[in-house]
C-alpha cells in the first residue's frame, strides 16, 4: 500500500510531498515527520526506498507507507500528556514521532509479536537519543516495547487515550479494541480494507468513520492444539517520574527556552516547500496530409503549426517564471544550541552527560 505522492530524495523531500497531497495537514504532526528521518529505520542497503510513499519488508521488520503514517497520526489527534498504545510496534518509527508531540508527561507503550523486532525498535530508539540532534528540540516520551501478541493482553490491563493498531483487525475483535480505550480516546485501526477512526464517546458507546482504503496483513492469532491457555501480556505498568528525572526535564526545558530552540515557538524542523521547477516539454506532432502523384495518393508529412504556436508560449511563460524565481540560498548547517549550552555551564562533567542524556553526539 503507497504510492499516493511522488518519491523524494530525503526526507524533507517525503515531507513536502506529504503536505502538497494534504497527507500532512497539521503543524505538529509536520514537526514530528521532519524531526524524525524515515531512513534510519531501514536497514543498510536498502535506504534507497526509504523516501518512496511505499511499505517495506524485510523478514519480520516492516514499515507502512508514509501516507498511512501521516493519516494514522492526523486520525488520533495527540496532545501532549496522553497515553498511548502501538498494537503492532514494529521498528517504533511511529511510537517514537508520537511520542514527540505527547510529551515527557505522557504515556507511550508498544507491544510488538517478534522478539527480534522489539529488538531493532530499542536500538532504532537508543540511536535517535544519542545521536540525532531532533532529540533536543522536543521533549520525549520515550516509548516501551514488550514482546507478545496484542490479541492476548491482560484483562486487567489499563485504558489508554490512543491507541493504533498496525494489523488487519477482524470483525469479531472490533469489540476487544474498544474495551482498552478510555471514554473520549481515540482509536485507529484497519477493518475490513478500511482505516478507521474510533472515538469512545461513553462507556458502551461509539462513533467511527473511515479514513483511507488500506490493505494491512491480519493480526496473527496463535494455534494452541494442546488446549492450553494463552499467558497474558502484561503491560509496562505506569509509573510516576523520579524527582531527579523531573528535575532534568525542567532544567532542559529552561535552557532550551533561553536558547530560543523550543519548536513550540520556533518551526525549525519545517522548511519552506520549494519544489524543483519540473520544465515541460512538448513533442511538435507530426500530421499527415496526401497529394496526388499520378494515380497514387502520397501521404506528406508536415508539423502542426498549432503545436508549433503552443511549444513557444510554452517557452516564453517558462522564461518569465525562471525570471521571477531567486536563485537558492545554500542552507546554513542547524546548531544543537542545547547541547552547546549545557556543554558552556560550569558544571561537573558527570552533570553534563546527565543532562545530555549521556548522548554520544
């Protein structure tokens, strides 16, 4: 499933596509999509790919299409402070751009079936921390990846705000879905070849619409030929924040604001959408017209004056847009000015790396 825009050649590229295709419609989901680049989930060698409207395989690693990303994260309209739940967490591109808009205040699990799965996400998450220099123009909600099946959580599990599922959801497990969703949340999950949104709206009612055709493997059920019952998934449990850790996130979230680099008041990760000047280029049609030669009838060809007319206006209006259009800047390199704060403080070395999150960077 993809292909709705055309590809790009990184990913702020994939974004501006996104946006003139109205996938992206919002200022924070754009904010997340460009803070986050799509490449780094994908393995070595085949990067190439990644900034195609396209999904990708590879083994149990899989990505959707960055079209349904974008409408997945438009659909549960996130605010910071909520929780949130990935049925299917796969690599934690999506769980991590979530938790981008959500916060350090929020809530951000994942339960994903192969193990070696949840494996790849924790380090696709532990690289974006040290090394991504987005890290420190947001504050986080860092996700938890559990291995198991989504369809065999406790039943004593807690409710969450938003939730998504990235499997195909049959009918008869509609119903299992809902009841994790708190009254007021929001739901996005495929049925039936359709994304679909859920809004919880009391204790045993809902409102759902459709998103986008979609078509998404289904949630994989296990076979217990023995009889024996399934082990529940627990999930991370919530848990309040050490004093030390919230002393860090107001010291952060002080500095960032004195270095002026708060994407809540400056759009540094969005650009301005400067799309290359595709020129057009007609071919002069050829026409046939016949002459008698003789007794014979002789086709001559010869070129369409229309056309002709049609090729030099299109010409002419290409020359005056060129006119119009200021030759592009070279973008200047962006500076981590968090990082170059905390690194100026008269502070122990020990703080620092605390404060830095011991980034590697």
């Amino acid at each position: 499933m993809g292909g709705a825009v055309s590809a790009g050649e990184d990913n702020d590229d994939l974004i501006d596509n996104l946006k003139e295709a109205q996938y992206v419609r919002t200022e924070r989901v754009e904010q997340a999509f460009r803070a986050i680049d799509r490449g780094d989930y994908y393995l070595d060698g085949y990067r190439d790919n990644a900034y195609k409207d396209l999904a990708w395989k590879h083994g149990n690693i899989h990505l959707s299409a960055p079209c349904i990303y974008s409408e997945v994260m438009e659909a549960l309209k996130l605010q910071q402070g909520l929780s949130f739940l990935n049925l299917g967490s796969g690599t934690g591109y999506l769980s991590t751009m979530v938790g981008l808009i959500i916060g350090p205040f929020g809530v951000n699990h994942g339960i994903e079936l192969h193990k070696d799965v949840v494996e790849y996400a924790r380090e696709r998450l532990d690289d974006f921390i040290k090394n991504s220099d987005s890290f420190d123009r947001f504050e986080l909600c860092e996700p938890h990846f559990v291995v198991g099946n989504c369809l065999e959580i406790s039943t004593d599990s807690h409710q969450y705000d938003r939730i998504y599922c990235g499997a195909g959801v049959q009918k008869d497990h509609e119903n299992y879905m809902k009841i994790l969703l708190k009254v007021g949340g929001i739901l996005v999950m495929p049925i039936e070849d359709q994304l679909t949104q859920i809004i919880r709206t009391g204790q045993s009612s809902w409102e759902s619409k459709n998103i986008l055709a979609v078509s998404f493997a289904p949630l994989v059920q296990q076979n217990r030929t023995d009889g024996s019952k399934p082990k529940a998934v627990v999930l991370p449990p919530l848990t309040v924040r050490s004093l030390q850790d919230l002393a860090r996130i107001y010291i952060r979230r002080t500095l960032r604001s004195l270095t002026g680099d708060d994407c809540a008041t400056r759009c540094s990760t969005q650009r301005a959408s400067q799309k290359r000047k595709r020129r057009r280029f007609r071919r002069r049609r050829r026409i046939n017209t016949y002459v008698f030669v003789g007794n014979q009838l002789i086709p001559q060809p010869m070129d369409s004056e229309e056309d002709e007319c049609i090729e030099e206006e299109s010409k002419d209006e290409e020359r005056e847009k060129e006119k119009d259009v200021e030759p592009a800047k070279p973008e200047e390199p962006q500076v981590n000015h968090l990082r170059m704060k905390i690194l100026s403080l008269p502070l122990p070395e020990s703080l620092k790396a605390y404060l830095l999150y011991h980034r590697e960077k």
